[in-house]
C-alpha cells in the first residue's frame, strides 16, 4: 500500500517533463492497457497503469484518455478503475480493449478484459500463488465516460489446471485469421466455428516462457476456453546476438499478423521479457546498471506440425529480434481501422534517473508515441555485411529469389505518421560530410564541423550513415556537455569534447 506522498514544487514538476507524451496526471505511470478504436464517436482510448498515490509502483489502478489523433489526448483526471472488489483490490493489472459488447455487437458498449489482482507480491522469482491472478470484465456504456465491472468476474479464476506458472496475466484478443488448421481444430471443439482468440502472458515454471491460449465464441466474449500453450523455447535461449534472450517469463504479449503489399503475411508475437541474463559486455556505453533485467523483443511464429498432445506448443519460433533496445517496455497493441494498421504504444520508464531525482519531480514514466508495424520486404539481397551467410541472422527470413538473392523478411517498426504534426514549425539544420571513423584514443573536437546552434529544448536526429568494406560496428552516441550542447560522437566514443 503506497503512502500518498506530498505535491512536488511546480519547478521540480514541470522541469523535464516532456510535452509530446501522454503522461499520468501525477505520479507513477507504467505499462499501457486497452488501446483501441470506438468507430461511434471517432475516439481512440488508451488506459495505462498509474499509482495516483505515489510515485513508486503500488496501488495500481487504471488511468484513461482519449484522442482523436493519437497525438493530442483528453487525460481523465481521476482512475477508470480502481482495485475495490474482493477478486481486484491489490491491483487492476494490464488488459486490452474491444469496441463491442460480450455478445461481439457494435452498440457502443465498450469493454475491457483486465488482469484482476488480490494478492501481492507477484513476480517470476517467486512461488506462484494460484488465483492471485484472475480475468476480469468492465463495461462502459457512455463512450468510456464510466465503467462498471461484470457481475460474473472474475470470468477465469486461475490459470489452466496442472500447470506450474511463474505467470499469468496481460489479457489480449484478435482474430488471428491466419491460425493453422491444428489450432482451427482445437479452437471449434470447444468454442463453435465463428471463434476469435485470447492469450494470457506468462511463464512455465522451470521449463520456457509463453503465452495460453484461448479460444472465444464471438457471441460470448466471457467464455474463455484453453487450448494450449503457444510456444515453447526454454529457459533463457538465445538464438543469436540479433535476437535476445528470451528470458524466463512474458509480459503482455500480443499477436498480430502483418502482411506486405505482395500479400505475403507471417504472424508475429510481441512480447516483453522479463528473466533476461545480464550482458557481461555490452557493446554499446548505457546507464543499464540499474535497469532490470527485461526487454522488448518480438518473434515471427509458424505452425508446429499436427499437435499430438495437450502438452504441445501450438507454434514454433521461426526468426525473432529486438524490439527496442532502451527503455521501452510493455508494446500493446490495436488494429487501427482508420490507417488499416497494427499501432502499439509502450511504456517509456525512468530507470536511468535516480531515485531521489525522480521522487522530486513528481512523476515517472510515460507512454510512448504511436508506432505501426510492417512486414518488412526487401528484395534482391545478395549478402550482409555483417556475415558471410544471411542465414546467420537470426532476425531475419531470407529466401531465395532463383536470381542468386534473396528476398529477406524482418518486422518493420516506424513512428505512426499521424505524429509529422507534432514538428510544427521546426526547422531543420544538417551536418553532412562527418567523419565518424575515430580510433579508440580520439574524440569529436573542436574543428571537426560537429556543431550547429540550437537554441532549443525538443530535438531529433535523422542520420544516414555510410559505411566501409572493414566496418565492424556502426552506431553513434549522443549526449550533453556540461553547457547543455548537444553531441554526437561515433558508438565507442566516451571522451567527447565541444564548445
């Protein structure tokens, strides 16, 4: 239970707190929940985990905004949701968002599936206590104005009988229209032919991460039905340095399928990862010493042959990578009927700040801007430059084109568009020509062309790098001096000079 705490001076609260992001009103913010699309009046929805108490994790209700953009927002000032009843009142954890009522009819009820708490602590280290962790429903009929939870909740009371979790959580439904026929048949025995499908994050205990499965009669949301577990890849494997560890237990975990304007497709699974191994050596100069050991990583799926028995995986890992290598954590998503788009915000933490810095300003974390998914397509590959074989990459799917190249498939990750707005008038200023091939003993100095006035406090940097035949490592730093300039230096620069 938090302590509320005092009001920060406007100062300390508004220094640093950034202006683009959609923020709690106060306090601590994590993960996003239930973002969606009402087509009844043209508003989005995002609801997110806030403390409205304190700003450490605890007492973890739900906030709630709407936009019309997904760039300018209506932030509630009070919680939508708050742990009051006996199956939820340690925590309204993460959920997602339908735009219909239980019986799939678009009347303007909205719902919310939402992990429902009633006891702490809970964690991957742990020992699991079955039914800590339940599925619950809200409702609201007044285009997300007020919420009422569902009579019946909690809708499931624990996870899937004889198994051994270290989790279970983060509800999230789609379509999935793309399911093979193992899973097609193992959906119709228990839910009918007119099925869509939920997944609950988590983990099996001593054995891999994953997410249960389940299917939905579309005419009755609240009947979730189990039909297995979707993946099974072990304790902490690592396919390779392009894919990342994939930890000991999931966190809302989403599954979309993308397809490309070849109508070609492959579903992905969007995951955060919690459990992962510390690098020993990073390869790249961060502030991760007091970061927890997550990250955001996705997977592209394919069939898993015919299932034989319950204990199967439904799927198998075909190629997996990094979804965003900083602070970035808890990707939920939503199609988007208005850009015909898979959107996925996250949660951007404040891990890098230390405790008294971030107890000072009076809030911490924020949700991210809109990015959109794609099925990335490039044609006519002959190699990497990275190794000799393409299939080396674990990140990647390459398949011959019968010309000598390959036509190679990644997950594509941009900024939604829709965000262009929030540049305004900016100008821009371009560097060009920088040489940023430096030895190990060298630094960005005076003289070197490195430096453009800008008088400003919102900034970014849109760089194309050119690289040589014996280049083993690209990327770049950027940092403030002690005058507030900005710099940026190549990727094993740590001394850094400027004016």
């Amino acid at each position: 239970m938090s302590t509320p705490q005092s009001k920060p001076p406007a100062s300390a609260f508004t220094r640093w707190r950034p202006q683009f992001h959609l923020l709690a009103p106060t306090n601590w913010l994590n993960d996003p929940c239930g973002p969606g699309y009402d087509s009844s009046t043209g508003k989005y929805h995002i609801a997110y985990q806030w403390n409205p108490k304190a700003n450490d994790w605890g007492d973890i209700c739900w906030g709630h905004a709407t936009s019309r953009d997904l760039v300018s927002w209506d932030i509630d000032q009070e919680p939508c949701l708050s742990p009051s009843a006996p199956y939820d009142n340690n925590g309204i954890f993460t959920g997602c968002f339908q735009p219909t009522n239980l019986e799939g009819q678009q009347d303007g009820t909205l719902t919310y599936f939402y992990t429902s708490v009633n006891s702490l602590p809970i964690h991957y280290t742990l020992p699991y206590n079955f039914g800590c962790e339940t599925l619950s429903i809200a409702l609201s009929r007044d285009a997300g104005r007020t919420w009422e939870r569902h009579p019946q909740n909690p809708i499931l009371s624990r996870p899937p009988l004889g198994l051994q979790v270290y989790g279970w959580r983060d509800p999230y439904i789609c379509h999935w229209l793309s399911a093979p026929e193992n899973v097609r048949r193992a959906a119709r025995e228990v839910a009918g032919d007119d099925v869509i499908y939920g997944f609950i994050s988590g983990g099996l205990a001593n054995h891999t991460p994953t997410v249960f499965v389940y299917a939905i009669n579309r005419r009755a949301l609240y009947q979730w039905n189990y039909i297995g577990t979707l993946l099974d890849v072990g304790l902490n494997a690592t396919p390779s340095r392009w894919s990342g560890d994939l930890g000991l237990n999931w966190e809302v975990a989403n599954l979309v399928t993308l397809t490309n304007n070849e109508g070609t497709s492959r579903d992905f699974l969007i995951m955060g990862v919690e459990g992962c191994i510390p690098d020993p050596k990073p390869n790249y100069p961060t502030a991760k010493d007091n970061r927890i050991q997550r990250s955001q990583l996705w997977t592209c799926i394919k069939p898993n042959g015919s299932q034989t028995s319950p204990a199967k995986a439904l799927m198998q890992p075909s190629f997996s990578g990094i979804f965003d290598a900083g602070l970035f954590y808890a990707a939920n998503s939503f199609f988007d009927p208005v850009s015909q788009r898979q959107v996925v915000f996250g949660w951007i933490t404040e891990e890098d700040l230390p405790d008294d810095a971030r107890n000072e300003q009076g809030w911490s974390g924020l949700v991210s801007l809109p990015r959109m998914l794609s099925l990335q397509t490039i044609h006519r590959v002959k190699r990497a430059r990275a190794t000799a074989q393409l299939h080396d990459i674990t990140s990647i799917e390459a398949i011959p084109d019968g010309k000598g190249s390959y036509t190679v498939y990644t997950l594509g990750v941009e900024v939604d568009g829709r965000a262009q707005k929030l540049r305004g008038g900016a100008r821009v200023a371009t560097l060009g020509g920088l040489d940023l091939t430096l030895g190990e003993d060298e630094v960005v100095g005076k003289g070197s062309g490195s430096f453009v006035p800008l008088i400003t406090t919102r900034w970014e940097v849109d760089a194309s790098i050119a690289v040589g035949k014996r280049c083993g490592q690209v990327g770049m730093v950027i940092l403030h001096d002690e005058s507030q300039c900005l710099i940026i230096g190549p990727l094993h620069s740590l001394s850094i000079l400027s004016d």
